[in-house]
C-alpha cells in the first residue's frame, strides 16, 4: 500500500517529484525496450534524467546551506604522492 510521503520544504518536494519522474521513466524505458537493448535503454535514461535529477538535489542542498561554498583550508590534512599498497604491489612471500 502506498504511503504518504512528508516533504519538509519546497525543494524536497521538487526532489521527491523529479525522482518520481525518473522512476516513472525508467519503468517506460524498460516496457518499451527492443529485445536485447534493455539494458542500454535504461542506461541512456538514467544518463539522461538521473543525473538530471542528482544535480538539482546538489543545487538544492547546497542553496539550503550557503556556508558549504564557502572557501577555506581543507577539515584535514589530505595525504598526497602515496602510493596504496595492494595484493599485487606486497612483496612475495614464496
């Protein structure tokens, strides 16, 4: 059974909307797919209206906290010129 859904403000509604929209067109995408070309359908609509969608939630979140633009020094120090040691880079133990 459905739900109602709260939104707290106008952007959450806008962003509960535009992801119903998308939802909606990935159900059709996949409906209306020519054999063997479903997958890639539905890639081109998550392309298309899914990163849509993702960008105005950012520009959403980020109109609701303007100090999060702001400019300053990094919260921590950023590690830089180290190499990760993985399986492949550790030395042979046989």
């Amino acid at each position: 059974m459905a739900q109602p859904v709260q939104v707290e403000n106008e952007d959450e509604r806008l962003v509960a909307l535009q992801a119903l929209e998308t939802y909606r067109a990935l159900q059709h995408a996949v409906k209306t797919a020519p054999h063997g070309k479903g997958l890639a359908t539905v890639e081109a609509v998550v392309r298309d209206k899914g990163f849509d969608q993702l960008q105005k939630a950012y520009e959403a979140a980020l109109r609701e906290h303007p100090e999060a633009q702001k400019k300053g020094a990094a919260a921590g120090d950023v590690p830089a010129g180290r190499t990760p040691r993985t399986v492949a880079s550790r030395p042979s133990t046989c």
